[in-house]
C-alpha cells in the first residue's frame, strides 16, 4: 500500500478511536478490532477512490490532499477531524448523480459512530465534508484548511493543472463539448472572482497567484 495513505489513517484513526472509550471496552492488547474495522473501513474508501468512472476524484487527488495536509495539518484546530473528512470527501462521486457530499458526509459520520467516536466529533467530520461543496465561505478554521487543501490543484503546476482539466473533460465524457466549456468556464469564473480563494495565509500566499493565472487562462 502506499506508504502515504497507510500513514495518514493510521494517524487519523488512532486519533479519533484509539482515543475513543467505547473503542477499546473488551479489546484484547494487540490488535483490537477497533483497528481491524479501521482497516477495513481504509481498504473500502481506496477501493471507492479507484472506481472506473472516476479520472480526477481519484486515488491520485486523494494522495494529492494527504500530501498537502502533511505539510500544513498544524493550522487546523483539530487535525485529525479534518484529515479524516479529506478521506471522506469525495468518498461517493457519482458522476451523473446528485448528493455526493451528502452521502459521503453520511458515511463518515455512520462510520465514526459506529467505531465509538463521540457524536460531536461525528458530526464535526460530517459538516467538514459538507464544505466541500464550495457553496459557501468556509466559517471555522478547519473548514478553511480543508476547503483550501480541496482548491489546492488550481494552484498547481501548469503541466498538472492541464492534466487536472482533461481529468474533469475525461469525468463528464457524457457531456457535448459546447455545453461543457460553457459550464466549465462558468464554474472556473466563480472561482476566479472570489475575493478571497484561499482562506488561509499559509496556502494563500504559495497558490494565489498561480491559480488566478490557471483559471485565467483556462476560462479564456
């Protein structure tokens, strides 16, 4: 497995049910079944991010947001929750559906409970992936370092910003090339006017400038 992903669940499960009293009542030293659940639970999520209509919402964009986490975790108010709710966020992608967030959100929360997470640590997980429907300005800090973690590919390198639109064209194959571009360029455009596209300084500083220049360039 990658040695990325095997780290961060490793650190995120441990953190949110190795810590959890309702985890560890009855375990026996070594693994407990707390981790075997976890375990499983990861091999699931992985098995869902290498679903055959996925060409961007990938294992690839998943590493990608782990990557980035590692380096600026620190900024969140509660690391854990939020690398959890990366795992979680694109979790269900159904690409012709509706409701991805809302399903996904729902997974994670019915997941955490059910391992013996508190319900407000659920429910923090479950309102981190909501955010990642771009509708709103990220409120709570966490909110912020992972919607700007999520937003981090249109600060990317040009070559991986080029490969990341024909991902998104290659996901919505299904749609006639006129109304994609116009639906893309519409959606890149609100991108482009917010005021403020990365929430936190950190990010803001290192992807501002080169995501205004991508999604310039890839509306115009």
């Amino acid at each position: 497995m990658n040695a990325l992903f095997e780290r961060s669940w490793h650190r995120a499960w441990s953190a949110l049910v190795g810590a959890s009293p309702g985890a560890q009542r009855g375990s026996p030293p070594g693994e407990t079944s707390a981790e075997r659940d976890g375990n499983a639970l990861r091999d699931e999520l992985l098995a869902r991010y290498a679903e055959p209509q996925r060409k961007y919402h990938t294992g690839q964009h998943l590493g990608e947001c782990l990557a980035l986490f590692d380096e600026v975790g620190d900024l969140a108010a509660h690391p854990a929750e939020v690398e959890m709710a990366l795992w979680f966020h694109d979790a269900i992608y159904d690409v012709k559906g509706s409701g991805n967030e809302e399903r996904s959100a729902d997974w994670a929360h019915e997941a955490l409970l059910a391992a013996g997470v508190t319900r407000d640590v659920a429910d923090r997980v479950r309102q981190l992936v909501m955010v990642k429907k771009h509708d709103g300005v990220p409120g709570s800090v966490d909110e912020q370092v992972l919607v700007d973690i999520d937003l981090a590919i249109l600060g990317a390198e040009r070559p991986r910003f080029d490969e990341y639109e024909r991902q998104i064209r290659d996901e919505y194959s299904y749609v006639p090339g006129f109304l994609f571009r116009r639906k893309r360029k519409q959606i890149l455009k609100t991108f482009l006017d917010r005021q403020v596209l990365y929430s936190t300084p950190a990010l803001r500083e290192r992807l501002d400038a080169r995501a205004r220049e991508n999604l310039r360039r890839a509306i115009g």
